[in-house]
C-alpha cells in the first residue's frame, strides 16, 4: 500500500456504510430541522470552503449553541436556511456572534469543573 493511500488497513467500519448521496442530504436536512425546531432564535452562518474545509452552515440559537455541517456550496446553505426559514448570514461579512464565544467559554469551564470533580 502507498504512502498517500486512501485506504487504511485495520480501521473499523468501513465507508459503504456512511450514507452517501440522497441519504446523508435527508440526514443533514432532518439534523439541521430538528435542531432549528428544537432550540430558539436560530440563525444560519455559512461558512466558505477553504484550502482545508468544505462550505459548511453553522446554525447558532439565541444562546449561543451551535451546530456545522457541510454542505455543498453557498447556494445550498442560503437554499436550506430559506427551507428552514431562518435568517442567514455570509459569516466573512458578518462575522461570529460573541453569544458563540460565550458559550463555548462556558463549555470549557463546565468540562474543567466535571474533570476536577473526577480526580
């Protein structure tokens, strides 16, 4: 096997079972659906492709949490947050909202706060 070979000996699982196609389109739809219902004042930031990252769509709720997933292009994002009626932002314009800082800065400090409770 090659240095750069895309197939790894040994690794559990295999990719026919991810869903590919239609199916991880309805997943990714319905994750994206049930977190927009679930959660409130939700917004939509896309996310541009990188050298290292596909487009992706990060839906954040009033609170501050948040969710990514890729997606195929911008057109798609603006198209699945239309279907999701929810606002969406081009994330280089707008930026991060300070509400996603906060919240991973409180989920930092509760991660702290279970590993000292542990030892």
């Amino acid at each position: 096997m090659g240095l750069f070979s895309r197939r790894r000996p040994g690794r559990t699982g295999s990719s026919a079972d991810a869903p590919t196609g239609r199916d991880a389109r309805a997943e990714t739809l319905a994750y994206l659906r049930d977190f927009v219902t679930t959660r409130v004042g939700v917004e939509a930031y896309v996310e541009p492709r990188t050298n290292v990252t596909p487009t992706t769509i990060m839906l954040v709720a009033t609170d501050g949490e948040w969710t990514r997933r890729k997606v195929p292009d911008e057109r798609a994002a603006a198209s699945i947050a239309r279907d999701l009626q929810i606002p969406v932002y081009d994330v280089q314009r707008t930026g991060y909202p300070q509400r996603v800082r906060d919240w991973n800065a409180r989920q930092r400090l509760e991660r702290k706060r279970r590993s000292a409770d542990r030892t």
